[in-house]
C-alpha cells in the first residue's frame, strides 16, 4: 500500500488526469462524468489495497485548498452578465429554485429515518446543487462536515439523477408540446446564431505568469478577508463570508480580465473528489446509496413540478423551462449543451446568465434549508 504522501499525490493526480481524459475520449465514459470518475477510480485503488483509507493529503486537500477552489471559481462569476436572462428566463429559474428547496426539505421530512442523523446537511447540500451545479455541493457539504462515505453517496447519487434530466429536459419540450398554452409552445425557439462565448468571466487567451500571481494574491486575499468577518460575525458560516467576498471581487473590472480561475478551481475540485473515493469504502457507500439516490429523486422532482407546472400556468415556452431547469440541476454549462443541441440558440446567453445566478446564490439557499432542518 502507498502511504508516502509525495507518491499518493502523484496517484491522486494521475486518477484525475486519466479521468479527464476517459470522458474526453470514451464515449462510455461521458455518462458518468470526470468527477465521478474520479471518485470511483480512487475508491477501487483504496478498496484494492493501492491507496490508504487516510492520509495527510486528504486532509490538506479537503482543507484549505477546497475553498481556494470554491474562491478560483466565484471569481469568474460575473453578475452582470443577469441583464441578459430576460423576466421568462429568470421566472422559470426562481419556480425551479423554489422546487428544489422544497423537495430538498421534504426529502429530508420523508427519509430521514433511512438515512440517519445527517439527512439535514443532505439537504443543504441537494439544495446548494440543484440550485446551481456541483460547485455549491462541495462548499456546503464542506462547511457542514458531511461524512465521507454519505458524501461521496450523495455525489454518485446526484450524478445518476443529473444525466437522466438532462435526458428528460432535451424530451420535454417535444414530449409536452401537444398540453402547453397556444403562445408558448417552443414556435420562438429561433436558429439565429451567437456569439461563442465562456461560462464564465474568463478572457479566453493564454494564462499568464502575471494571472496566476494575481489569482494567488485575490485567493489569500479573499480568505484573509473571509476570516476577520467569520470571526467578528460567527453567526454566518465562513464559506458564505467566502463566497460574498469572492463574488463582490467577481465583479471589478480587473478581475474580470484574468484568466485561467474557472480551469484551476475545477482542477482543485477533482482532485478533492478524488480523495473522497480514497478514503470511502465501497460497502459503506452502498450501505447508504439507496436512500440517498431517492432522497434526489424527491428533489429534482419537485424542482421538475414546479418548473413546468408552474411554468404552464404563466405561460412560458418550453424550451426556456427546459433551459432554466438545467441551469439549476447541472449549472451554466448543462445551460449551454441543451440550449445548443436543441438549436434554441437565442437562450443560450440567458441559461448561462441564471446558471452563473445559481452558482451565487446556491451556497446561501443550501445553508438556509440544512438551517431549517438541522438540530
């Protein structure tokens, strides 16, 4: 077994890259993802007596450099860019917030018995992901401690639900069109080409020596920062304080030039998924999986009520509905890939605009409703 932590660094950084380079590659691998790969590839080392069940890594990992992670990727997130969502684009991403929350909170009424003590961070953290994408999972499931076997449950578990929405959202509007409102069936779905663009506030040339010393200098700066106020207001967890601080510094002008945040901080983010399946023993994982699979089910569906439901009785199109939905289950990029594939390219810029709107105000909804919830 590998203890040295120079060398399960090297083998935590080859579980990510071979990762990466699976859903670049194999199209079998698209389904599951780069990150839960990741998490299954180091949970078959460990279990195969490859890699230790704890090590020194893990814990500077999932330390320290989670928020940093969390920091890189806020710092791209550019508020501004919600004046392009339009009121039907925004409409449908707050039905499909308020669905989440409150299938969050009931999930949590119906199985807590199954799942135990800890169904309450479950629900702050299903909130924080299905209100913006796997970003807020990590951050409030940090900041409540979630153990490691239900987290990383809770990630295989939201990547088996996320992928059959997707696949339920690129039907609906074909699927629904024949019930929907004369006006807003998809007939404004229009083929007018945009711009390319990025998801985030990332300028699109080469990284350079001087963006990465800024991006250290905002990081520490940010953290500095955050711990003077979660210590004068200890009332409000400190990854809030992170992510307010993060986000206001998002929005200056020459933050907005840096590049290379997003692509760092997703870097960061594998890596910490990868050090849950190293420390997770597959029994235990199964052990919980089911619940915890239900437990998203409950959630997305209520999302999934609200959203087309209510989206039915104000009348917005479909193809909106479908957009704004994956903005909140998958984030800004599921936005883009269901915009794209489906040629509603005129909703492209808005799902992107709500999915980087569910980045920010994920964290603080998932801490609200695991607040509601908690002991």
């Amino acid at each position: 077994m590998i203890r040295d932590p120079a060398a399960v660094v090297l083998v935590l950084t080859a579980v990510v890259l071979g990762s990466i380079l699976l859903e670049e590659r194999a199209r079998a691998a698209r389904a599951f993802g780069s990150a839960l790969l990741a998490i299954l590839l180091a949970a078959v080392l460990t279990n195969a007596g490859v890699l230790p069940t704890t090590s020194p890594v893990y814990d500077g990992i999932g330390g320290v450099a989670v928020n940093i992670a969390i920091i890189l990727i806020l710092l791209g997130v550019d508020m501004h860019s919600l004046r392009r969502a339009g009121p039907k684009m925004f409409g449908a991403f707050v039905l499909g917030t308020i669905g989440t929350a409150a299938g969050a909170t009931v999930g949590a009424l119906l199985l807590a018995e199954l799942i135990g003590p800890e169904t309450w961070k479950l629900a702050g953290q299903f909130t924080g992901t299905y209100t913006g994408g796997g970003v807020n999972m990590v951050a409030v499931g940090r900041a409540l401690e979630t153990s490691t076997e239900l987290f990383t449950a809770a990630v295989a578990a939201d990547n088996v639900t996320t992928t059959v929405w997707m696949m339920a959202t690129l039907a609906a509007p074909g699927l629904l069109r024949r019930w929907w409102p004369a006006g807003a069936s998809d007939a404004n779905a229009t083929a007018r080409p945009v711009e390319p663009g990025h998801e985030f506030n990332d300028s699109g040339r080469a990284v350079t020596l001087t963006d990465l010393a800024a991006l250290a200098t905002l990081v520490a700066g940010v953290l500095w920062v955050s711990s003077l106020l979660a210590a004068a207001v200890p009332a409000i967890p400190r990854v809030l304080w992170l992510t307010s601080v993060a986000l206001l510094a998002a929005q200056t002008g020459p933050v907005k030039r840096l590049a290379g945040g997003p692509v760092l901080g997703n870097l960061v983010l594998h890596l910490f998924l990868a050090t849950l399946g190293a420390q997770s023993v597959i029994g235990e994982i199964l052990r919980v999986g089911p619940a915890v699979f239900y437990f998203t089910v409950i959630v997305v569906g209520a999302h999934a009520l609200l959203v087309f439901g209510g989206g039915r009785m104000l009348r917005i199109d479909l193809p909106t509905l479908a957009v704004a939905s994956q903005a909140n289950v998958g984030g800004p990029a599921s936005a883009m890939a269901l915009a794209s594939a489906k040629g509603y390219y005129d909703r492209l810029v808005p799902g992107v605009a709500v999915g980087l709107l569910g980045y920010a105000v994920g964290n603080y909804l998932g801490f609200a409703v695991a607040a509601l919830l908690g002991p």
